[in-house]
C-alpha cells in the first residue's frame, strides 16, 4: 500500500512518487495506491 502526495506538494514530488509507483508495479503482485487528497474528502 502506497500513498500519493498532496496535490499542494507540488509536482515534483508528484512526479517522483509516479517513478516509485511504477518500479514497484514491477515487483509487487498487488499495488493499492491512496491518493492523499482522497483521504482530506473523507475526513
């Protein structure tokens, strides 16, 4: 389980994440990817 940045934490960091996310979909069975922003509409 992976979760994404903040949309406020710049595109950078966003884009860095994607590059991690990416790797790890070649080594992990299952990925399951939270985005943060998600979790501030659930709360």
């Amino acid at each position: 389980m992976v979760t994404k940045p903040f949309s406020f934490e710049g595109v950078h960091r966003t884009q860095v994440a994607n590059e991690g996310i990416t790797r790890l979909l070649g080594k992990v069975d299952t990925l399951i990817i939270i985005p943060n922003d998600r979790l501030l509409a659930l709360g």
